[in-house]
C-alpha cells in the first residue's frame, strides 16, 4: 500500500489517508481511507474497506457509531476560511443546517449505511444487521437532537437501489 496520488487529508488528523496498492501485478487499484475515529475516547480505526459514508460523506466508525458532528464541520470551516482554502457549497450547507449527526443522536449502520434505532437512552441497533452501537459511556452531549429527522415508513432500510458503488463516488469534498 501505498499513498494514493488523489490527494491528501487537509484537516484530518493525518496528512496521508488514501491509500492504492501499486503492485503492477495487482487488479484491485481501489482507494483505501484509513484514518481514526471521530470521537476521540474510541480509538478506532476507520477502514473504508469496512464501513459505509453517512449521508454527509463521512465513514461510518464499525466500533461507535460515530460519523460526523457540528462541531467538526465548523472547525474544517473556519480552518478552511483561515488558510484561504476551497470552501465547498456542502460544508457550508452542513454547517448552516446542523447537519452533523452526533449532536443530534443520529447514527447510522456501518454495514448496510441504515439509520439506527435508538433502543435505549444512547444504544442504538440496526434493524437489518446485528450491529450495535452503545454509547452510553462517551456522555455525548446532544444540543441538536431537536433537529433529529422524524422517521417516516421511507426510511432507507437497506434494501433501497444503492450499490455499494455510490459510496466511492463521493468524495468528501472538504
């Protein structure tokens, strides 16, 4: 594996995150996102081999839950408006919409990409897969979870037309 020529991680904890085997022999030229989780108290590692993006482009952490919060989105923000960088129309949206799921409790299934039904006070479990998340011991505050979407019968369950393809064709442009 080496680093991809696609570019790097502008604001995330490490510079190199992509990642394309250059073995001439080999016939997989997939990007691979490696980097660690969002929430700082799971230390896992995102693998974009294993997880599914949330709806605002960001991989799906297979140990927590976690995606992406308000306040990350207004940090690439205004980091982006320091440095002078490209500011894409999608993370301004984010961030004017409180998109970011975690201060609104929302996660979603790293497996099939689902939102996850909050079973209990911070446990949330997939109604398609065994997967669970329980984050009851991060005491994740939650100033936006009036902003929660109402769950409707159209939900994505999993079983919508989405290949697994369209994962890649989003690149998170910020």
């Amino acid at each position: 594996m080496y680093p991809s020529d696609f570019g790097t991680g502008h604001f995330a904890a490490y510079t190199v995150v992509r990642f394309q085997c250059r073995n001439d022999e080999c016939e997989n030229n997939e990007e691979i996102y490696l980097n660690h989780c969002l929430n700082g108290q799971c230390n896992n590692i995102i693998d974009s081999r294993i997880s599914k993006r949330c709806d605002n482009g960001l991989f799906i952490c297979d140990s927590c839950g976690s995606c992406c919060s308000h306040n990350m989105l207004e940090r690439r923000l205004s980091n982006l408006k320091l440095t002078g960088g490209y500011i894409h129309d999608n993370l301004v949206k984010c961030v004017n919409e409180k998109l970011g799921h975690l201060e609104k409790g929302e996660y979603f299934c790293y497996k099939c990409k689902s939102e996850m039904t909050e079973i209990s006070n911070d446990i949330f479990q997939c109604s398609n897969c065994d997967v669970e998340y329980d984050t009851t011991k991060y005491n994740f505050k939650r100033p936006h979870i009036h902003l929660r979407k109402q769950k409707t019968t159209t939900e994505n369950i999993g079983n919508d037309n989405e290949s697994d393809d369209d994962d890649d064709d989003f690149d998170f442009p910020f």
